[in-house]
C-alpha cells in the first residue's frame, strides 16, 4: 500500500500520534490528499469546454453549408431548367 502510495507522490506520513491526534489512519489520509487533489485539478475541465467549443463551431458550420448547399442546388436547377 505505501509502494502505491508513493507512485502516486504521497508519502507514508501518518505516525502513531498523527493517527492519535487527528483519528486517521494512512489510508485515509492518502485518499483525503488524492481526493484535494482531485478537486484542485482543473485541466479536465479545460479540455472539456474547448471540445465544447469546437463541437458548437463545428454544428454551426454544418448548419451554414446545409443552407449554403440548398441555394446553391436550387440555382443549378434553375438554370440547367433554362437551358
């Protein structure tokens, strides 16, 4: 358990008087500090709005050429219509 705790850049910690003093054991301290950190992470989020961004960019271009599209083929009919 402290070989995982470690990989993921907490240390052992927690003495004797540390658990006496504050009722928690290793385990819970490293999940408390995983979890902080967790929260304190905020480049998800980031990614998440930017691929936001770019999904509603790209819906308005599909709905720009749809219109662009249809004008455009009701002027190829006209005229292949006046030929």
């Amino acid at each position: 358990m402290v070989a995982i705790g470690r990989q993921f850049g907490f240390s052992a910690g927690a003495t004797a008087s540390h658990t006496a003093l504050t009722g928690l054991t290793n385990l819970e301290l490293t999940m408390t500090s995983l979890i902080a950190r967790f929260v304190k992470n905020e480049s998800g989020a980031t990614a998440i709005e930017y691929g936001l961004i770019a999904a509603l960019i790209g819906v308005a271009i599909i709905g720009a050429l749809r219109a662009t599209g249809t004008k455009l083929n009701g002027t190829f009919t006209n005229v292949q219509n006046q030929l």
